[in-house]
C-alpha cells in the first residue's frame, strides 16, 4: 500500500536568500548589509531595518549601527512593525525547482509550503515499503527507480535511475562520433572526442577576439602566425590587472553602501509631464539627502580632527613636563658629585701630607730630633686639626 501524498512531504530545505523574484523588489525592502530583501526583518533604535541575522552578525563586529555609525548593542534592535514583514512575505518568488521544470510562483511566505506538499519536482522518499532512495514527487506513485534490472547488452545489474546514463558508458555497446563518423564503443567515446581530428574547435585566443575557427588537424598553422596568440601573455595580464580593480571597486562600492544606505529608485510614470516631475523632485530629494549625508560624514571628521589636535597638545605638554623634570634631577645630580669630588680631594691631600710628614721625621739627625719633635708634634697637631676640619666639611656637604 503506497503512503498518502501527505505522508510523503519533501526533505528539501529552501534557502530564502536563494530565491529569485518574479519582479525587482523595491530599495526599501533591501537589507542595506546584504542586499537582498529582508528575512525577519528587525528595526533598531535609529530606525533602521536590516534582517534579524545581518544585524547580529554586524553587531558581533562592531557595536555600531552599519548606517550611521551610531553606537548600538542587542538591546537596541526590537522587530520590525508587522506591516513591513507582510510587504516583504508578500513579494512573489519563482520555485527553486524551475530548473527542473517546475513553473509555479507564488507569494514569498507560501513557498516552503509549496515545496513541501505540492511541487511535482521537489524530491521525497520513495514510495516503496523498505526502499530509502529519493526521487522526484512525481514519480513517486510509479515503479520504485531504485530497483536493479539486468542490462540487456552487458548484463550487468544496474538501477532503474541509471539506465539511460548506463547505455552511455556500456562495454557492449557503439557510438558514432559525429565529426568523423567513426564508431567507438562508449567508453572510448568520450576520450576520442578530446582529440578527434575532424571536430571543428575555435583558435586558442578566441577569448581575446580573435574569431578563426577550424578543424583541430588544421588549426596548428593557424596558431603559429595568429597575432592573438603571440599577445596572449600580455592580454592576459591586462586582464588579470581588470580583474583585480574590478574586485577592489567592489569592496570600495560595499564601504561605500555601508556608509551612504541605497536610495529607491524613481517610479516610472506614464506621462511624460508626471515621469519629469517624478524624476526631479526624486533627485532633489536623493541630492538634499546626499548633502546630509555629506553633512554628518563632514562633522564627523571635523570632531576626530579636533580630538587629535586636543591630544597632540596634550603629548607636547606632558614632554614638557618631562624634560623639566630630567633637567632639574640632573642639576642635583651634578650637585652632588661636584661635593664629592670636593671631600675626595681633601682626603687625597691630606693622605699625601701624612706621608710626607712621615718621610721627614725618619730621615732627620738625632740632634735636631728635639726640635723636630717638637715641630712634628706641632704638625700633628695642625694636622689633626686640619682632619678635623676637613670632616666637618663633609659632614656639612
């Protein structure tokens, strides 16, 4: 007994930034961080509307709003008003099956329902007992696919899917190429057509303008007086160099977006009176709305200016500051040395003048001993008293 259709509801996911849109949705139902129509839209404190995730994952980034770089956190976005959920719900989208073959488009909000119990491409389980395989929805009620049958040239056991893709890789079986004519068994076919003489292929700098076309046995004279291939490895510099400034005008376009949000588009009128007026008072309003924009950027950079400005004078003067007081610490050093160097002097000579005292008393005669005696006594005593002196210097020092 085959299941219900009910039973049989699709396991495909449908990626809602995937889907393409019968018409070009209106700019104010864009997220301005990807571009696309809202997806559980979300409003935050200086009103603006992005979709739920762009704005935490912006958030998790950076704690200001993308728009105006206004400061933001979690706590600042709410959900967006009921109304323009409903307008973005309400767009009609095309099936994600119409490469498949499925013609159905309906409103945004009803696609997952569609995929899930009507479209006749969308895949499900088969709907034979104990057979896990997928097939399209349409094909359910018939014979399970999944069955192995018995090719009838090679007898080999294939599934009923693969049939048709199993005849064109068969052993036993011969195709025609059809530039030369010649039959190959299948397996061999597809290596023959790589190199097949009589195959008629474009010049190797077609990509670069150059519109000769020929059999592959003769395209080798062509190629060795083609001024296309000779300019190959500098048309394809020039070309790599396009590439990469189209990728940089990109991320300066994104920036960009980031800082001036996309204006709507002007309606399109059917009087040409309406549509002039229409087109503008649109660009007065879009020009008025540049210029405030214009505006904040310009006052913006007026404030970080004067916030450098305020810090460099305050770096100058805390180098000030520090100079002085480098110099001032270095004077007292100096101080305190040159004292140092005075009280090492008065010990140098007093040490040279014991010494010489000493000299003298052991060299005298025995008659002028009394004398010297008593003048050695005298000196000591100048001598002490000199000590003396010279330690309440340094001690005052």
């Amino acid at each position: 007994m085959s299941p219900s259709r009910s039973s049989r509801n699709s396991l495909q996911s449908v990626d809602l930034r995937a889907l393409d849109y019968l018409t070009s949705p209106s700019a104010n139902l864009l997220c301005p961080i990807c571009h696309a129509p809202l997806i559980t839209p979300v409003q935050t404190r200086c009103l603006h509307t992005f979709c739920s995730a762009c704005i935490s994952l912006s958030l998790e980034r950076s704690s200001t709003c993308p728009v105006d770089r206004k400061p933001l956190n979690h706590d600042d976005v709410t959900p967006a008003p009921i109304m323009i959920a409903n307008l973005v719900n309400d767009l009609v989208v095309l099936c994600p099956n119409r490469e498949k073959g499925c013609t159905t488009s309906c409103a945004r909000w009803l696609v997952e329902s569609h995929i899930r119990e009507d479209c006749e491409y969308a895949t499900v389980k088969c709907a034979k007992e104990g057979c896990d395989g997928m097939v399209e929805r349409r094909e359910a009620e018939g014979e399970c696919v999944h069955e192995e049958v018995e090719c009838a040239f090679c007898e080999g056991a294939v599934r009923k899917l693969d049939v048709e893709l199993h005849y064109k890789e068969c052993p036993k079986l011969s195709s025609d190429c059809r530039h030369c004519s010649k039959s190959f068994p299948n397996p061999e076919l597809a290596a023959h057509k790589l190199i097949c003489p009589d195959e008629i292929i474009d010049c190797a700098a077609s990509h670069f303008g150059c519109s000769f076309s020929s059999r592959r046995s003769e395209l080798d004279e062509h190629l060795s007086h083609c001024h296309f291939v000779a300019l190959t490895p500098i048309l394809q510099l020039h070309t790599e160099r396009i590439e990469t400034l189209e990728l940089e005008n990109k991320a300066i376009r994104q920036k960009l977006d980031l800082l001036v949000p996309p204006r709507p588009l002007p309606t399109q009128l059917s009087g040409a009176t309406s549509s002039a007026a229409n087109d503008s008072s649109s660009g007065r309003d879009m020009t008025s709305e540049m210029q405030d924009y214009t505006y904040h950027l310009y006052s913006e950079y007026e404030q970080l200016r004067s916030d450098v400005e305020r810090l460099n004078a305050q770096i100058r003067e805390l180098d000030v500051k520090q100079d002085m007081a480098r110099f001032n610490e270095g004077l007292r050093y100096n101080d305190e040395m040159t004292g140092v160097r005075a009280a090492i002097n008065g010990l140098r000579m007093q040490l040279h003048w014991l010494v010489a005292s000493r000299r003298e008393a052991g060299t005298g005669g025995a008659g002028a001993g009394g004398a010297r005696s008593v003048a050695g006594s005298s000196a000591s005593g100048d001598g002490r008293r000199m000590s003396v002196d010279s330690v309440r210097q340094v001690v005052k020092l």
